[in-house]
C-alpha cells in the first residue's frame, strides 16, 4: 500500500485528522467555492434591510440587518463551512496529485492525536508522508 492508500485508511480510522482552511478553499477559483452559496443570502439581507431602511425607516432596517447577520452567522455559515470540507475532503482524498495541489497551496493540514495526549501536526512546511509514516508505525 502507497502512503497516500495508507493516509486515507489512517483518515478513516480516525488515527489522522484533516485540516482544511476554508478561506482559501471558498474563494472563486476554488474547485469547491459555490457562489450561490455563499453570497446570495447575505446579498438577499443587505437588499432587505435597505428596502426596509427605505420604505419604512431607519431603525427597522437596522433590525432587519442585525435579524439577518444573525441568522447568518448562526445557521447559514456553519453549514456552509461544513459543506466547504466536506467537498475539498472528498476532493482531496480522491486522487493523490489532488492532494498535492491543496497541499502544494497550504489549504491541508494533518493532525496525529498521540497516546501521550500531544498532537503532531503535518502542514504545507512539514511533508504529509513523514507523519504518515510516523503514525503508521506505531
């Protein structure tokens, strides 16, 4: 078995844990970014609270913003972090050079949980294959 084969068995039994940095992976030109996932709904509250600002007054538009940038940060964003990595997970566990392109451009990380409570971390400055090959062994 490869390192990559082992990486994604280590991955799946829990050994490992991947890191992704959703930044880098929802911003255009991203193979995971979904515009419309990610700005219509705060487009769709901007406009209302304008709308309300406007026909009815200031401070129902201020209500309407802060109602919707709540319901944003609380209910939309953390789905939409986790749909995030979980499509560059998928993506990136699918083929070995996938891998090294995210890794290449620092939007994977790998952490080992030790026995002794530590944790080994693998980022774009430390090779992947080394802690694999650390973890693998013990």
């Amino acid at each position: 078995m490869n390192e990559f084969d082992t990486l994604r068995e280590l991955i799946r039994q829990g050994r490992i844990q991947l890191g992704v940095d959703i930044r880098k992976m929802n911003m255009p030109g991203s193979p995971v970014y979904r515009p419309a996932e990610t700005l219509t709904l705060p487009i769709l509250i901007l406009v209302v609270s304008f709308l309300g600002a406007r026909f009815v007054n200031v401070h129902i538009g201020a209500l309407l913003l802060a109602a919707g940038m709540a319901y944003w940060l609380l209910k939309v964003h953390p789905k939409m972090k986790q749909g995030v990595f979980d499509r560059t997970a998928e993506l990136a566990l699918s083929r070995e050079n996938l891998f090294e392109g995210l890794w290449a451009k620092g939007a994977l990380t790998l952490h080992a949980p030790m026995p002794d409570g530590s944790v080994r971390v693998a980022n774009r400055k430390t090779g992947w294959r080394e802690l694999v090959r650390f973890v693998d062994s013990n």
